[in-house]
C-alpha cells in the first residue's frame, strides 16, 4: 500500500499547531461545550465529547476549564449559545479550503471569513463548492520508522479502511469516523502512539504549490486560523520544501 509522500507537510502542519497551542483553550472550550449541549456531559457516552476533552488534555488544558466547559453546555453553568457552521472557498493555485466555525453571530463570521479570504488571494465559494473533495474520517500518522506489518496487522484487526506508507516511511492509518476511538485505542494498548491523531476532513486531491503561492496561502490558512470564531480549516494544499 503506497501513498503520495506527506511527512514533510504532517511535520509542517503539526509544527504549526504547536505555535498555537496558546491560542487553543478558548476554540478548544467552545467545542467542549457544544459537543456537551448536543450528546451531554459524560465522556463514556458522548464520542465528539471525548475527542474534544483528548484534544483539550494534549494542550495542557486545566481540568477546571474543561469542566467549565462542560457545565456551560450541559446547562449546569450560563454559557453563550454557538451555532455550527462550515464556509467552502478556494485559496492559491485553485486549492480548496474549508473552514468549520463556532459563533455566536453568523453575519460577524462570514464577514470576517470573506475578508480573509479576498485579502489574502482566495475566495468564498457556494455551499458544496469543495466539500466534495474530502472525506471525513479518523486519520492517524506515525513517524517513518514505525514496523509497517505490525501497525496494519493492529489496525485492520480493529477495523481500520487502509493503511498507507509513503516513500519516506510515514505510516497513515485511514478509519471511518465511527471506528477512529477503537482503531487508536488497539493501537496504543500495542505501544504504538501516533505523532497525529484526529478525525478530520482528509483532502482526496492535494494541490502541490512552491514558492510564493506557498507562502501566500500559508499566510492565508494562518489568517483563517487566527479568526476566534474559527475551530478547523481544513485544506488539499501541500508545500514544496
């Protein structure tokens, strides 16, 4: 099983989570308590939940916040009521973008997500417009190096969709989003620990720019990410060294 190389970009996109981690807690609580307010308050039985606290637990988030967050959304505690919503656009080189946000005000939002957008050479398109192009699911990565035979034994066992290695060795594990807690689970009970673990919108076609297309639309992606109203950006975007 072989797959376009990407462990540059995995490094690249990782690296630039960790700059943010700071600027994490607040996105990170909106989604704490929306999962909350939607499926309820116990992590056993509300798998969104889980995945949120996870995320919340890899950026050092204090157990109090966490729990606040869970309070306001189970109603235990006043909150701000967030609705969910997701703008499709394209930035360089025809690249799609996607960009799922938490507000409280959907006309401040998809102002702040068009300037974005026409300032930094790309465009709001239609609902639909780009969706197409990925696939929600639960992806995990592991560094080249990691044994090939035993993590796809591990990880089809547990109900993984495939298992991808790149030239480099990077290994990418594909679930469907249902089986993402499983699959990791199975894993880290074998010692196996991914460097990125998430469900997420996995682009199908990725679109290779350089040179100052690259850095155009990396600039664009950090404006987009920086917006508070912002939780993901998702995009088929990969960079040349």
């Amino acid at each position: 099983m072989a797959g376009h190389s990407k462990w540059a970009n995995i490094q690249h996109r990782k690296g630039r989570q960790d700059e943010k981690r700071g600027a994490a807690f607040s996105k990170i609580a909106k989604e704490i308590t929306v999962a909350s307010k939607m499926g309820g308050g116990d992590i056993n039985f509300n798998p969104r939940l889980r995945v949120a606290v996870d995320k919340a637990k890899g950026v050092n988030m204090p157990k109090d916040k966490i729990d606040t967050a869970i309070k306001k959304g189970t109603g235990e505690l006043e909150g701000v009521d967030y609705v969910e919503i997701r703008y499709e656009g394209y930035g360089l080189g025809g690249a799609a973008i996607m960009v799922d946000c938490l507000t409280d005000n959907k006309v401040r939002t998809v102002a702040e997500v068009r300037h974005a957008l026409s300032k930094h050479g790309g465009n709001l398109g239609t609902e639909g417009s780009v969706a197409f192009q990925f696939k929600h699911c639960g992806q995990l990565i592991f560094a080249p190096g990691t044994p090939e035979e035993q993590v796809m034994e591990i990880a089809l066992e547990a109900g993984a969709e495939d298992v991808i290695t790149d030239p480099e060795g990077a290994i990418e594990v594909l679930t469907a989003y249902g089986d993402f807690e499983a699959v990791k689970n199975a894993l880290e009970a074998a010692g196996w620990v991914a460097e990125m673990a998430e469900v997420t919108m996995r682009p199908e076609n990725p679109v290779t720019l350089s040179g100052e297309d690259a850095a155009k639309m990396q600039k664009l992606l950090d404006v987009l990410e920086d917006l508070d109203d912002v939780q993901n950006v998702f995009h088929n975007a990969e960079f040349e060294d």
